[in-house]
C-alpha cells in the first residue's frame, strides 16, 4: 500500500550575508533600490514539499510515492531519489525547463530576502493521480496551481482518500476553489496563519470547514496543534526539540507523521503526536532532509515525550 504524494520537488539555494540589510537599503530610495550583497557562504539543500514529505515518511518506515515534476537539472535530485530508495515511476521531466528553486538570502537578523522560480513545477498538471494505481492515501501539497486542482479531483474520482495541504500556495486560490477542495478532500491540514486565511476567504469558521471533512488539523508552532474530527478538538502538545536550529521542512515532517498514523489506522491522538514528534526532531537540523533519525530514534523520542512507544 503506497502514499501518494503530490507537491513540489525543488532546490533551496541559501546564502548568508554576513551583515544586516538594513545597512545597505536606504528606506527613503527603495523607489530606485539597486543593490548587491556579498554571500561567501552558500548552500545547496534538495527541498520541495513532495520530496521533504516523502523522505520524512520513508524515515518512517512507510511507502511514499512521488507525483512531481522536475527540469533539466535534476540529475542530482534523481539520483539522490535512487539512493534513499524512492520511486520516481511518476517524477515528470519537462524538457527546456528549470527544476523549481528557491534562492534565499539571510542576513545577519534573521531577515530573509527570496526568490522563487516554479520552473517544471507549472507543468504538475500533466501527472495524473488516478495513474498511481497502488496508493491508498494520498496527500496534495504545495505545487503548480492547476496541478492541484487536477490531483485533488483525480483521487476524489479514484476514491482515494487525500489531505488537503495548500500551504504556501493557499493565496492561489479563491474562496469557491478551497471550499471545492475541502469538499473533494478527506483531510485538511493548515498552519495558524493559513487557517485563518482560509476562514476570511470561504467567510466560515473552522468548526463550519471542519464539518466537510474527517479531520481538519491546524499547526500552532510551539504551542503544537489542533485536530477537529467528528465534533470533537484534539489539543496535541508541542514535543521539546533538542535544538531549534532551521524550521525549514518542519510542517513536511509533521505531516509525515500524520500520513503514516492514517494509513495504519491510528486514532488521532496518537497520530498527531507522531506528527508532533517528527516536527521536533527535523528542526534541530538544517535543510529539509540532512536529519537521520532510525526509526528506533523516533520511538525513543515518542516514548520520551508520551510515555510509551508508538510502535
């Protein structure tokens, strides 16, 4: 039984300016802003919400498969796929085109100034979900517009159970498309920012969205998360990270978790705090997948933070 798992595969290029930007942006000239940071150190991470989530729940012992496209230069990615033992029997390549990038620079605040280039990303409606014919699960995630809309109504046709994960790309989107997302979909998952942001654009409430699928989960940050399902609201708590190092990737992590606690029938409780677990072990590292947790590791660090091991 294998996940399917439909989002963004993509470099993150990061930089660090070793100064504060607010040297060099003079406020009162942004109206002609031209200027140049020097960046002597930089990195290369393999990210994208399809790729993080997959390897996350690999870690986890589950079966992810990815639905994504990719460019031309995606030959490291590919074989890094290979290497960890990922399908890519539906990983796209779009010739003529650039693998989705993020290019971000930070500065010595903490400030970040991106650019992001979607690349083959725009080219996700040419996948088709129903052609995953082995997924029992699956989860749409932050992609090209119109690849969302397509998978979310393929695995709605197919019968196949999906969550919902707009993530950054909610803004994409009107108010009549989230509310047809959230009726094709089984699950919903959003951060505190993006629920809020989808409550202003359908105009109801989360308990209103929460009745239109099995359970609506929206993450808190350190105040952990919130799960709406059949008329009752799960508080699941944060579990204490042994570092907080790079939030990137943590939302991917945790949704990992809720995945797998889906497809092995686990109740909620007991999935958001998988979820929750996997969160807190992925921030203590940098980059979306540079942590390397057995799965013995997550069962110690489950047990730790509840009392007994998930498994």
């Amino acid at each position: 039984m294998s996940t399917l798992i439909c989002g963004s595969i993509a470099f993150d290029n990061i930089m660090v300016f070793h100064d504060r930007f607010k040297n060099h942006i003079l406020p009162e000239q942004i109206h002609i802003l031209n200027v140049a940071f020097l960046v002597p150190e930089m990195r290369r991470e393999f990210g994208g919400c399809a790729g993080n989530i997959a390897y996350n729940l690999k870690l986890l012992g589950g079966e992810p498969l990815i639905m994504a496209t990719v460019g031309d230069d995606a030959g490291p990615y590919l074989t890094r796929l290979d290497t960890l033992g990922l399908s890519r029997a539906h990983v796209r390549r779009v010739p003529d085109s650039f693998t989705a990038q993020a290019f971000i620079t930070t500065d010595l605040d903490d400030n970040q100034i991106t650019a992001f280039h979607p690349g083959a990303m725009t080219f996700s409606h040419h996948n088709r979900a129903g052609d995953a014919r082995d997924a029992t699960l699956a989860i749409v995630a932050p992609d090209g517009r119109d690849g969302m809309l397509q998978h979310a109504q393929d695995l709605a046709a197919a019968g196949i159970p999906f969550i919902f994960d707009p993530g950054q790309g909610l803004p994409m989107f009107s108010g009549d498309d989230l509310l047809r997302f959230m009726q094709l979909a089984t699950y919903a998952c959003f951060n505190d920012y993006e629920a809020k942001l989808l409550c202003d654009r359908t105009g109801q409430s989360l308990e209103q969205l929460a009745t239109l699928v099995d359970a609506l989960i929206v993450t808190l940050g350190g105040e952990g998360s919130r799960i709406f399902a059949k008329g009752h609201r799960h508080e699941i708590p944060c579990v204490t990270a042994e570092e907080v190092i790079d939030p990137t990737g943590c939302g991917d992590a945790f949704r990992s978790g809720l995945l797998y606690g889906i497809a092995a029938g686990w109740d909620w409780e007991k999935t958001g705090r998988l979820a929750a677990v996997m969160g807190a072990i992925k921030i203590a590292h940098r980059g979306g997948q540079n942590h390397r947790p057995s799965r013995e590791h997550i069962a110690a660090r489950f047990a730790k933070a509840f009392g007994a091991s998930p498994w």
